[in-house]
C-alpha cells in the first residue's frame, strides 16, 4: 500500500466530511434566517397594527376636542351676542334699582346680570347642538 494514497484518500474523506459539515451549518443557518425573518415580518405587522391604533385613536380624540371647540366657541359668541344686546336696558334696570349704592357696586351687580342674562339665554345653544 502506498502510504501516499491513504494519506490522500483519508484527506479527501476528511474535506468531504468537512463540507457536509458546512453544507449542514449552511442549511442550518439558512432555516435560522428564515425564521428570523418570519420573526421579523410578524414584529413588523405587530408594531404597523398598534401605530395604526394609536394614529385613530389620535384621530378620534382631535375630532372630539374639535366637536367641543366649535360647541365652546359657538356658546361664547352667543353669550357675546346677548351681552351686547343687552346691556342698555341691564344698565338701566341696575341704576334705577340700585340709584343708593356706590358705581362699584353698581358696576359688579351690572356685570353679574349681564353673565347671568347671557349664560341662561345661550344654555340652551349648547344643549341643542
């Protein structure tokens, strides 16, 4: 026997051995990045699904502040309205009632009936809408 040869022949066994090892660690890994990847696909849909959740629920929370601005900014025009409408006969009603008192005093009831006037008349603009 040719001890060359076996040499060869064993080193030959050796690099196919050595391949199929590598072959493995190959296919291995190949399975290991495609369940990474899956991994990955499911994290990705998990975390697009909770933005889309969180971008309605922004949404839906804008709309409403916006709903109670505009019903807000409606009521406030409205008692704005009835102020200016009323404050000549409210002026006169307070300085013939209250002709004895100081003008301070005058000018707090005058203000107190003005608010109480115009939040009673615009009460019901904010109940109907």
């Amino acid at each position: 026997m040719n001890p060359a040869g076996l040499d060869h022949d064993t080193q030959r066994e050796l690099e196919q051995r050595a391949l199929r090892n590598v072959s493995w660690l190959a296919a291995k890994l190949g399975y290991q990045d495609a369940l990474d990847r899956r991994q990955e696909r499911w994290l990705m849909v998990a975390i697009a699904g909770v933005l889309v959740v969180i971008v309605a629920a922004l949404a839906l929370s804008a709309m409403r502040r916006s709903s109670a601005d505009a019903d807000d900014l409606a009521r406030k025009r409205c008692e704005v309205d009835a102020r200016v409408e009323a404050i000549p006969a409210v002026r006169q009603q307070v300085a013939a009632e209250y002709a004895s008192l100081p003008s301070g005093d005058r000018d707090r009831i005058f203000e107190e009936r003005l608010h109480t006037l115009a939040a009673t008349k615009c009460a019901a603009v904010t109940a109907t809408r």
